[in-house]
C-alpha cells in the first residue's frame, strides 16, 4: 500500500507539473439561433466545448494546439424542417467552433489573443457573458430536402430563410454564451461544468449507414455522392 501511495503521488506530480508547462484553458459556449415562422418564435442551442492548449515546438510544430466537442446545432421548424449550424465554417472562416467565440468577444481578426499563448490563456479565462453574433459570421447553414437521403442536404442562406423554409419563415437572431466549463478531469466525464449537448444522432435518420455520402445501390455497391464544392460528413455534424 505504501508503493501505491508513493506512486499515485508520483502521477499526480507529473500531471501538475506538465500541466504548468503546457497550461490549457476549456471554454465552452452555448450558440443560440432563433428563427420565426408565421409569427411564432422558434430556439434551437447547443453547448459546445473547446479547449486551446500549448504545446512544444520540438521539431517546428506550432506551439498553440485546439480541439473541441459537440455537436452541430439543431433548430427544429416543425413542419417547415430542421435547420442545422454545423461545426464547419461558412464564408465567414473564423465561424469554425475554435475560432467563432474569439470573434464573438472581439478579439482582433478574431484569432487567438496576445503576444503569446500563456497571455492568450489568461484572456480566455477571462471570458463571460452573452454576445450577439452577425448572421453572416455563423458556422454553415444547412438542411435536408429529405431526412432519410443524406445526398438531399443544402446550404442555407441565412438572409434567405424563405429560400429553404419557405414564405414566413425568417432567421433573426443568434447568440453566443459563455457557461461554466467545469473542473479538469471531471469535466471530461460531465460531472462537472455546462453539459455538452448530445443527441444530434436523433435528428439524422440515416446516421448508422456506413458513410453519409454513400448512396447504397443494392448488392453491396454505394455510390459515392461527393462534390468537390459540398458534402455532408458526419464529423461536421459530431465531434468528440
């Protein structure tokens, strides 16, 4: 039992001491969209976590490192369809979930705060608060014309609601929050922080095929739907 004690001290030291030299900050947001339609309000939001980290530079690698989790955000229409803002940026490169609350909270360009990563960790622990966020800097828009047909999806125009959902239906208003990330490691686990929203696999009929841009043709062949310009892929819909 003494060895073990020994040895859990032993991890736990190098864990503190890594973490002192490569610190990392966990942020996690709720992205808000509310739509109209015919008059009456609708609300879709998600919690999405991102964690920006230091890194060596042995061997040239870049000394900023960024992962997230989460899912795409689902605003449910009823009858017009469901809407889906997707881990993916649109024409607004810096709506990729990393990069969308430094925009949001002004950070200039949008990109990683300060004159280093330690000073830019310490800007982002900072960070609270709601922020309202243009339409046109939100992550890819996009819906499907049939929910079981992955081939069927399409951008959608956020100035051009009416477009994709028809007359009466209208985007007007999307909001990025800061809420509580929780504790290293118990946050990993959601034991502690914001939950982060799951589930998205419900909305998506056709989740469990093999691939979202294989059209089974029967006898064991797919066809590949790809475009160069667009396609539906599962880790725009889910990551982590």
């Amino acid at each position: 039992m003494r060895w073990l004690g020994i040895f859990a001290a032993l991890v736990v030291a190098a864990i503190v001491a890594y973490k002192t030299v490569f610190p990392s900050v966990t942020v996690r947001y709720r992205l808000t969209l509310e739509a109209q339609v015919d008059g009456e309000p609708k609300t879709g939001s998600g919690v999405i976590e991102v964690t920006y980290s230091k890194q060596s530079r042995f061997a040239g690698q870049r000394d900023l490192i960024v992962g997230y989790r989460g899912e795409a955000v689902v605003l449910d229409l009823g009858s017009r369809g469901i809407l889906f803002a997707l881990l993916k940026a649109d024409t607004d490169n810096r709506s990729i979930p990393e990069s969308i609350v430094l925009r949001a909270f002004n950070f200039p360009g949008g990109a990683f705060p300060g004159p280093s990563v330690e000073e830019g960790l310490k800007q982002l622990q900072r960070l609270s608060g709601k922020r309202e966020l243009p339409l046109t800097s939100l992550p890819l828009l996009v819906h499907f014309r049939g929910s079981n047909d992955p081939t069927t999806i399409e951008r959608v125009d956020p100035l051009d609601f009416e477009k994709s959902f028809g007359a009466g239906a209208r985007l007007v208003r999307a909001t990025l929050e800061i809420v509580p990330a929780g504790i290293w490691p118990f946050n990993s686990y959601g034991l502690t922080g914001e939950p982060i929203t799951r589930g998205i696999e419900a909305k998506l009929p056709w989740w469990n095929g093999p691939h979202p841009w294989l059209k089974p043709m029967g006898n064991g062949v797919f066809l590949d739907t790809r475009t160069e310009s667009f396609k539906a892929n599962k880790a725009d819909f889910k990551r982590g």
